[in-house]
C-alpha cells in the first residue's frame, strides 16, 4: 500500500474520529437535560462504535493508528519504518482538527473555538497515563495473540475507560489537542491539553516496554492490530 493511501487513511479516520467525539458529545448535552451521567453515557456510546467501525474500515491501508501514541508505540516495535512516523502524525492532527470542525459546522457552532473545560492536576494526569498504558497494552496484547479481535478490543477498552478513568480517556495526544479547540462537552482547555500530551506517551512508552517484554515477537509477515503486515509498508 503506497505512503500516500495510508496518510490519507490516517487523515479521514481520525477526522471521522473527532466528529464522532465532539459531534455525541454536543448532541448529548443538549439532549440530556443537564444530566452529566447521561450525556457522558451517550458519548461513551457513540465513541466505541465509532472507533470499531473505523478501525475495520481503514485498518487495512494504515494500520488506523489515528493516535499519535500508537504510531511511536508502532514504530518502535519496528512495524512500521520511522521515517513515516512524522507524517503520520502529522495527519492525525490536521484530521483531527478537520473532525472538530466537520461537528462544530454540523450543530452550528463556531469553526473553531477555545474551551474553558478545566482538566488539570495529579489524578487526571495519571488516569491519561493509565487509559494510555491500557491502549498500548491492549494493541500489543490483542495483535500478537488474537489480531482478529483488536479492533473489538480497543473499542471496547476505550468504552470503560471513559468510566473508570476521571479524565474521561482521551489517550490520544491529536485528539487533546483538537478537543482543546472545542469549547463543548468533549473539549480541554488549551492550557491545560500539555500534561494530559505528557501523560499520555509516558503510558505510551511504558506499555509498550512492559506488553513487548510479556508478549514474544510477532513474526515478518503477522499484522499489526488485525490489519496490515509490516512488509506491507514498503509495498506500492
């Protein structure tokens, strides 16, 4: 699969990702009639059957990392060259950032703008830590055991993870950074969008030392998460 399938796959997923997220996050809000629970229950909902369906449609061109973390995570178990790594995570920011904007022009709202959703201090960081460490691990674990089933697993993971976690499980550093451009339920302030960053490929980086040390080496030709081999990178 040539580069520039796999960037454009990378680019509409995690754009497709971020209006699911704002977009049931907006639409919760203004349905549940102040009720937090619901609203969040709605969007915990809405964002695990996003992301299965994404993964199973754009998983076998890019491997639909549309995470920052899991592309370094990739990368460093040498399923996929490094030097694709900046522009893969390159388009997930710009996607994500489109997503926003594709759900803000869909309810009518600005374009872009700031949110004033305070998430800072010690247990949201460390639950961006854990919910991270949990993708990674997941990823790993699922793609060098059961690689059918990762897409099901790292939805269903991110699903609780938006309830066990006081942070609500964003784990993906191109999400925080689009979500601190909507000022809706999903949003971050700016501000505070660099520790949940930091957090997040802290968790990264420690998930994927402890899983690949847990789990043995994938052979050549295995996929990676269910999807693509890493020869399959070098292909046209």
């Amino acid at each position: 699969m040539s580069l520039g399938r796999r960037l454009v796959s990378e680019g509409l997923g995690t754009a497709f990702l971020l209006a699911v997220v704002v977009g049931s996050g907006i639409m919760a809000e203004r349905l549940s009639g102040g009720n937090v629970a619901v609203a969040l229950l709605a969007n915990t909902i809405a964002t695990g059957a996003g992301l299965v369906a994404l993964i199973l449609m754009f998983g076998t061109i890019s491997g639909a990392h549309f995470n920052p973390a899991v592309t370094l995570s990739e990368a460093w178990q040498n399923n996929m060259p490094r030097s694709e790594v900046l522009p893969y995570i390159l388009v997930q920011i710009v996607g994500a950032y489109a997503g926003v904007a594709a759900a803000h022009i869909m309810f009518q709202d600005p374009l872009f703008f700031a949110s004033e959703h305070v998430r800072t201090g010690i247990s949201q960081w460390w639950s961006e830590f854990v919910a991270t460490f949990g993708l990674i691990a997941v990823i790993i674990g699922c793609s060098r055991s059961k690689p059918e089933i990762t897409p099901f697993a790292v939805a269903a993971y991110i699903t609780s993870a938006y309830w066990f976690t006081s942070s609500t499980s964003f784990a993906n550093p191109a999400v925080t950074l689009a979500r601190a451009a909507s000022n809706t339920f999903a949003g971050i302030r700016p501000v505070d969008a660099p520790g949940f960053i930091v957090a997040q490929l802290l968790g990264a980086a420690a998930a994927t030392l402890v899983f690949c040390w847990l789990y043995p080496a994938t052979p050549k030709e295995s996929t990676v998460a269910g999807t693509v081999a890493p020869s399959d990178f070098a292909s046209n």
